[in-house]
C-alpha cells in the first residue's frame, strides 16, 4: 500500500468572515444541521481528548447529546479513562470530523460535572437496552472475555426486569465549556480556510483567520 498516494481535492467551497456568527456556539449548530441535511453519518459523533498524569493524551469517539448556550454536553462512566483523567485535568478538545463535507471544527475548554438532574432526564431517555449496558459495563476495565460482559448483561436484565431501570450512581455527564473554537474548511490546492474564535471575557468572542 502506497499511503502518500492517498490524496484528492477539496472542493466543496471556501469559508468567509461574512459567513460567520460571530457566536462560535450559534455557528456550530448552524454547520451542524447542515452535516445532518447533508446526510453526513454520524453527524454528532466526536473525538473527546484527555490527559492523563503523565501528560499523555488519549481521544476516543462519543456522540454529542445536547448543544446550549454553555456548551457541548456528552455522558459517560464515571469510573472511565476519560471521566478520571477529567477530574485530573479539566481541560479537554472536541474534534467533529465532518471530512464528506470538508469540515472540521475543533473545541478547546473546561468540562464540568452536569447536576444529577440532567444526568436521570438523559438517562431515562435512553432506550432500555443501553441503560442496562451502563450497569452490566464496568467502564476501561480490563475484560477477560466476551462472555463475561454478556453474562453481566443477562444478570442487569434479570435484575431489573421488573419496573424502571435505575440511574446507576456511577454515570453521569460533562459540560465542555468552550475557551477556543475552529472552523476548518477544505479548499482547492490546500489553500484552506480556518477561522478561530477565543473567549474575551463572559460573552464576547475574538476572530481571526489563521493560515492553512
């Protein structure tokens, strides 16, 4: 396989100043329903980077749940690699790979532990399968074998096969607060377009174009 022969052009078309809100949260949502418009699978899907004690990142793949005024929300175990490293170093990046449309955005920020409240109205939402998954699933531990997570799959379902499943206390969700923001837009001769946006105080945001 000659992987440096893996190229093409990017032509979906360029990204202007004038394009932009100048809320990067306003124009997140706004590229986001044109990733679902556009029939981009797994439009919400994004890479969650962490760090851990040493210094060493590690991302993985989750799925976006909620965009708000605050920030991107996403749930988890909370005995996970990414939730304990969290609460080592709050400091994580979002990466929404939108490569079929030539996009990227990049989020950089703070995450922040979302109130038991919030946690039990997701979690209800869920279909029963996936809640019981959060019980039978002791999240980034080792597994000797398959059979063993099916096993504790059947004992959930055993376990709770009467009434609602409960909110384990072991799952909850973030809040990544943005502190910077990139939009990425492919273009011809790899003459890109990148546009990022920083926090200046509460809620004003600063924007500049950064070379490709």
């Amino acid at each position: 396989m000659d992987i440096e022969q893996f190229r093409r052009e990017y032509l979906f078309g360029g990204l202007r100043r004038a394009d932009l809100d100048d809320n990067p949260l306003t124009q997140f949502q706004n590229w986001l329903q044109q990733a679902v418009t556009a029939g981009v699978q797994d439009p919400t899907a994004m890479t969650v980077a962490t760090v851990d004690k040493r210094g060493f990142p590690w991302q993985r793949a989750v799925l976006l749940k909620d965009l708000d005024d605050e920030g991107f929300v996403f749930y988890t175990n909370l005995s996970s690699r990414k939730a304990r490293e969290i609460e080592d170093n709050n400091a994580v990046s979002l990466h929404f790979p939108w490569m079929v449309l030539d996009r990227q955005v990049i989020v950089s920020g703070r995450a922040t532990r979302l109130d038991r409240g919030q946690v039990a109205r997701y979690f209800t939402s869920r279909p029963r399968e996936s809640q019981l998954a959060a019980w039978a699933s002791k999240q980034s531990r080792p597994l000797s074998a398959r059979q063993v997570l099916e096993a504790q799959f059947s004992a959930m379902k055993d376990k709770f096969s009467r009434g609602e499943v409960p909110l384990p206390d072991f799952w909850g969700g973030y809040r990544v607060i943005p502190e910077a923001v990139e939009f990425w837009q492919g273009g011809a001769n790899r003459l890109h377009d990148r546009f990022y946006y920083t926090r200046q105080g509460a809620y004003g945001w600063a924007i500049e174009r950064l070379a490709p």
